[in-house]
C-alpha cells in the first residue's frame, strides 16, 4: 500500500496550487473553445473554412516565453512566436462554457478540454494550440490506470500543458472584445 498521494495529499497539492496561480501569480488567459458540431471539416478533420468558437473565458494559468524570431520572404517581414501554457486539470474541469439549456431546464456544466487548434489569447496576441501534453502525475501514478487495487485512491492527474504559436486573429474571424 502508497504511504503518499492519497486524497489529502492531493487536496493539499490542490489547495496550494491553485492559491499560487489565484493569489500570488494572477496571469490570465483568455481561452477560445472550438465548437466542433459547427465547424465544417474535410476528410481528414481539416477546417478549410470558418471555424466557430464558445465566448473567451478567462483562466489562470502558467506561461513560458520564447522569443519573437523574425522571418524575411517575397512578402515582406513577419514573425513566429511560441508559447507554453500551464493549466490545472481541476480548474479546466469546473468552467461553464455553454449557455444553453438542457432537457431537464438546466444549464451544462461542461469543462474544457483543450484540443488542437483552439485559440488562446494573452497581452492581445491568439496563439492556436498546437500540442497537448497531459503526463504530469502526482507521486507518478495515475489511478486510472492502476494494477492493483490497493493503489487505486493514490495519485492524480495533474496539470495540462498546452504548446501554441502565434496566429492572426482575422485568420479565425475573431474579433477582439473585453474579457
């Protein structure tokens, strides 16, 4: 039996984080959710056309920075910029990005999923998500998929980390509107 990263570990590790990215760091992202029921696709799952997206919501998250790096062709000057965000998977989980009502008379809850080729907005620049990397475990396991039964409440899956480049906005038809 795991003598660490059971539940109170993991509620320990969720209480400090999220104090961390709330309280102390404040960074804010504006997150744009493809809807993919509108959006018309190819044979491949390609977009040639308009992409539809939910309203921006505001998420906190981690950013890691590169540098703008110029580029010079037959069109003139342009430029390339990467970004890496940060997310907790338990503060995706717990945003509501749809209005509508279900059968029941309700609101959805749904959570975010972030998915290649959604749109990311940060000091008025969108970056479209280009890789998704979710293997960050708390004390190395993830209790979806354990081998024995007594590990079963140890570990968690932890975070979502999101690689994007910088993209024009009039490329996705997006207008800029205040958060």
């Amino acid at each position: 039996m795991s003598l660490f990263g059971g539940n109170r570990d993991i509620s320990l590790f969720r209480h400090l984080n999220r104090e961390l990215l709330n309280n102390i760091i404040e960074q804010k992202v504006g997150y744009y959710k493809i809807i993919l029921d509108k959006t018309n696709t190819n044979l491949y799952g390609e977009s040639s056309g308009k992409k539809y997206f939910y309203d921006p919501v505001l998420i906190n998250c981690l950013i890691e920075r590169a540098d703008k790096q110029a580029t010079i062709d037959e069109f003139g000057y342009d430029f390339t910029k990467n970004l890496v965000f940060k997310f907790l998977r338990d503060d995706l989980a717990g945003i509501d990005l749809s209005t509508e009502l279900g059968p029941d008379g309700k609101g959805f809850a749904h959570g975010i999923v972030p998915e290649v080729g959604d749109i990311v907005l940060f000091n008025d620049d969108y970056y479209e998500i280009d890789s998704i990397v979710e293997n960050q475990f708390i004390v190395g396991k993830n209790p979806d998929y354990s081998y024995s039964d007594s590990t079963d409440n140890f570990g968690s899956s932890w975070s979502i980390i999101c690689s994007g480049h910088y993209t024009r906005p009039e490329k996705w038809g997006i207008t800029q509107e205040r958060l």
